[in-house]
C-alpha cells in the first residue's frame, strides 16, 4: 500500500513527504494552483518513492510557474528520482539543483 503523499509550506519551499505516485499525486493536484502560488522551490528530499506519474507532475509544476515567470527549483532530488529523470531523458527539462 502506497504511503500517504503529505507536504508542507515554508515561505516559498513547498516540502514534499511520503510517495508521489499515481494513487497519492490527486490531493496535490487538485490544489496545486494555490499551494504553488508563491513557491519557487519544490523540496522532495523527504519522499519515499516517485513514480512516472509524480515526475509528470514535478513537469507541470515546473511548466506551471514558468508561466508565471518564476523559475522552479526541484531539491533534494534522491539517485533514484535522477536515475527516473535520465531514464525519460528529461535531463535539460528537469536538472538536478546544483546544491544538492
């Protein structure tokens, strides 16, 4: 059974727990317009688990606020997220945030 996908907003960091997967993602999705308002970073060192379903929407997020101008940072990304990003080859599209 998939873990509960929960999160959290800090200034302008929404932190993701738990899994981003298909059976989790619809809570998120649903309210992803105002949760990702003024957000520039999205921290998903605290996941457990993120599947196609999940990148897609990291995607959308990233797409979503680059429309309203804002450059989305995805932090905290695990070797396994990475190994997900590079095997869909979507490395230009979703890089890994240099701090990490």
């Amino acid at each position: 059974m998939a873990e509960a996908l929960s999160w959290e907003s800090q200034q302008h960091t929404l932190i993701l727990r738990g899994e981003l997967t298909r059976e989790t993602l619809l809570p998120l999705w649903q309210q992803r317009e105002a949760l990702m308002a003024d957000k520039a970073i999205v921290d998903v060192a605290s996941l457990q688990r993120v599947d196609s379903s999940g990148l897609a929407l990291l995607l959308h997020l990233r797409e979503q606020q680059r429309q309203h101008g804002v450059e989305l940072k995805i932090s905290g990304m695990t070797e396994r997220l990475q190994t997900l990003i590079a095997l869909y080859n979507l490395q230009t599209i979703m890089p890994a945030d240099p701090t990490d």
